[in-house]
C-alpha cells in the first residue's frame, strides 16, 4: 500500500498520457484517437517510470510532456481560415517529443546514477529494471512510428501532400445539393490526388444560377475564387506544422468540357475539382 501511495503520481502521469486520445476523439476520429492513446502512454509513462527524479521534479517534467503534444495538436489541427492538416502531421511532433523524452531519461540517468544496480543475488534493483523497461519500450516504439511514417510519407518529388476532404467543400446550402463526390477521381505518382464534387441546384434552377449560388458558397467557405475567362479558380494553403501542398481549386461557369475518361456529368450540374499539386 505504501508503494502504491508513493507511485500515486507516476500513475496519474501516466494517465494524463493515455487522456490525449481526447483530442481526435473530439473530432470524431476513433481510430486515430486510438494511437493517440497508446503513445501519450508511453511517451509519458515512460518518463514516469523512467525517472530517478523527486515527485516535483518528475511531475514538473511529465506535465511538460503532456503540454506539449497538445500544444502540438492545437496548432496542427486548428489553423483558422487555412485548410486542415492530416493527423500525420501532429503524430509526427508527437514522435520528435518521444525522442526529447529518452534523451531526459538518459540525463536523468546520469544526473541520479544507481548506487548499486543489483540487489542480493545479482538480482537488478527495482528502480534499474523500471529504467530499462522505459528506455527499451520507448526507443522500440519511436522507432517502429517514425520507419512506418517514412514509409507512408515517402514523396517521390520531396513534398508532402494530403487528398482533399469532403469538409472543404461540405455541407452545402440547402439550394444546392450534391450528386456524388470522389476524393481521387484522379491522381499520378508521387501522392498527388484530384477529387471531384458533382453538384446540381436543389430546385432545378440553371446552371448559371448554380455557378452563381456554389461560388458564393465556396467563397464562404475560405476559397478565394476569382473568375478567369470561363473557370473559376482558387488556392488555399495548408495549415500544420509541417510544409504541407497547398489544395488549388477550379469549376468551369459553362458546360463541362467532355472528357474520354468518365462520363459526362448532366449538363445543369457544376464540378468541383480540387487538386493537391
């Protein structure tokens, strides 16, 4: 009992860790709140158990590391007017913050040396095999995350890109309404990725006047469409912490050009085309 009582706080940091997953839970991402979950454990029980540290120091020290993935996640997922960026983008600050972390158990290590790892019988102290087990499981888990990002992050021509989500254009107004949507209609190599919004007017009025009541919309929207001959275009930059590709836009004010690829759209109805090139 008196164990449990003098670990009190190494338990609490460790579950202020696994709470992070609140975060993308309040954006309704389950999956990613999921991996939230299991690396604010880790990261900050790892320093929990890890450390040698007095109570104010070790608390002092985990707070910091709880601050600091959600500061992480603020900045990345609410860039104001600026499109939002992928949940990759804070994991990543999140990994960069792992790293500090074993570097602070390893000066913790050598700020509080163990007097004498091994207890009666060349068995290692409690206190040694808490140290290894943290350093071990946090360097395996840091090290997993960041080959699996290089992997899925790989860009063949050096940028990072994300596709468009429905939300930069959805949900419409009610005059308008939305016949299919493809957030890869088209793409090449290198991650690159077109997505397309088909959209007609919910009372069967002209296509002049969907064009019309879309920009408008679109405009509200934070996309700063401006006419050009006979389309529509606008850019928005990404927000985040990393150099993310800006998503460009485009809609034609007249009749679809005909495309050999897919059928035409009717002809009273506009696409959206957003691109991440």
């Amino acid at each position: 009992m008196t164990m449990m009582a003098g670990n009190s706080w190494r338990w609490w940091l460790t579950a202020g860790g696994a709470a992070l997953a609140v975060l993308p839970l309040g954006q309704g991402a389950p999956m990613v709140a999921v991996v939230a979950a299991i690396c604010g454990l880790i990261v900050v029980g790892a320093w929990a158990w890890g450390t040698r540290s007095r109570r104010a120091v070790g608390v002092a020290v985990g707070v910091v590391f709880i601050a600091g993935p959600a500061a992480a996640f603020a900045v990345s997922q609410w860039p104001c007017s600026l499109v939002a960026a992928p949940w990759l983008d804070w994991f990543v600050v999140w990994l960069l913050i792992g790293v500090v972390c074993l570097a602070a158990l390893v000066i913790d290590r050598s700020v509080h040396p163990f007097s004498s790892p091994r207890g009666p019988g060349g068995r290692l102290t409690a206190g040694k095999v808490q140290w290894v087990a943290s350093m071990t499981t946090l360097a395996t888990v840091v090290l997993l995350c960041g080959c699996g990002l290089g992997v899925v992050g790989f860009d063949g021509d050096g940028r990072l890109r994300f596709q468009a989500r429905d939300d930069e254009v959805l949900p419409l107004p009610t005059s308008l309404r939305l016949v299919s949507a493809d957030t890869c209609a088209d793409g090449g190599s290198s991650g690159n990725c077109t997505a397309e919004f088909v959209v007609m007017a919910a009372d069967d009025a002209d296509r002049t006047t969907t064009v019309t009541r879309l920009v408008e919309h679109l405009r509200s929207r934070g996309w700063p469409l401006q006419p050009e001959h006979d389309v529509y275009r606008g850019s928005r930059e990404t927000g985040g912490i990393l150099n993310w590709t800006a998503h460009r836009m485009w809609l034609y004010a007249d009749v679809e050009p005909a495309s050999m690829l897919r059928p035409s759209p009717p002809p009273a109805a506009v696409v959206i085309n957003i691109d991440n090139l």
